[in-house]
C-alpha cells in the first residue's frame, strides 16, 4: 500500500530517531525517494485533470452567476440565447485588444487566446454545447445551491444543445460527445 511522504517520513525518524543518519542506498531511504516520486507524480496528475476541468467550471460558475434564484425552467430558444451570451462575453475584450494594436503588428497573447477560446465554445455549439439541462426546475435550484465543487456536479442532469435545435441528455463528467 503507498503511503505519502510525511507517513513514511515519520515512521522512519521514529524508528531510527535521527533521518540524516540514513545510507544512501538503504532500505529507508529508498522508500522516501519512493514515497516522494507518488507524491509529486499524484500532485502532477491532480493538477493537470483540474486544468481540464476548467473550461467547465468556468462555464458553470457564469450559468450560476447570471441566472437568478427565482427563475423559472428556461425554454430551449432562451437556453440558446444564454449559450450564445457566455460565447460571447470575451468580445468586448477582444475588440479593445484590436483597437489598441497598432497596424501591422501581430495579435497579443492574450487577444490570441481569447480568439481559440471562442472558436473552441463556437464549434462545441454546433457539435453539442455541455451544460447543465436549465428546462427543469430542480437543476436550476441545484446549481443556485451549488458550492463550487466539482464532484457535486454529479447531482444535476447534463444536456448537449446544438445550434440547429437538437437537445440531447448528456452525463456528468463530460466525455467526447456523450
């Protein structure tokens, strides 16, 4: 069973009492290089699913942030018209961005990144936008009451909505196109 650094770091100091005393190739203390390579291979592997799941908080945080407590089920066409303000809501940015380049030079980063962000939102619309299913009336009252995290997600229901029309019900956590 692999422990973590500070388990294995404090059964070792008690049993011997003093951890500089250890031989290079020990049995001690190849179980603390062992036990801090699962701890920064488990920080790397954390870090790097909560990068991706970004995008979606991002999205759900906006979705609870602009709808009010006491709204009532949205209909489809609302739900697009909420789906193409959160697509949208860099431009003003973006238009700053390219008001204040001067001719000839290229984009910024950041203006740059913004752009990716909307053509990546754009193309997900037309194959199938994941959010929160806002036409029934406890998903909205789960995400007012929604805390911020991730794994609380999983008590609301998810749809896909393309921008022709289709509406599809989707699972949590998101996957391709399910």
């Amino acid at each position: 069973m692999p422990k973590s650094f500070a388990k294995v770091h404090k059964h070792i100091s008690k049993k011997r009492g003093v951890i500089e005393a250890l031989h290079e190739n020990s049995r001690d203390a190849k179980r603390l290089r062992r036990a801090n390579t699962r701890d920064d291979r488990v920080a790397r592997i954390s870090a790097s699913m909560s990068r991706g799941r970004q995008s979606y908080m991002d999205r759900i945080v906006y979705l609870q942030d602009t709808i009010p407590e006491d709204s009532t089920p949205f209909s489809e066409d609302d739900i697009k018209d909420l789906i193409v303000r959160y697509i949208n809501r860099s431009v003003p940015e973006i238009e700053q961005l390219q008001s204040e380049r001067r001719k000839g030079r290229p984009p910024s980063k950041r203006e740059e990144a913004l752009l990716q962000r909307t053509d990546a939102e754009n193309k997900e619309f037309k194959t199938g936008f994941w959010m929160p299913d806002l036409s029934q009336e406890e998903v909205i009252k789960g995400l007012t009451a929604w805390n911020g995290d991730w794994s609380s997600l999983s008590m609301m229901k998810f749809i896909r909505i393309t921008k022709d029309g289709g509406k599809q019900p989707s699972i949590f956590p998101p996957k391709g196109l399910s």
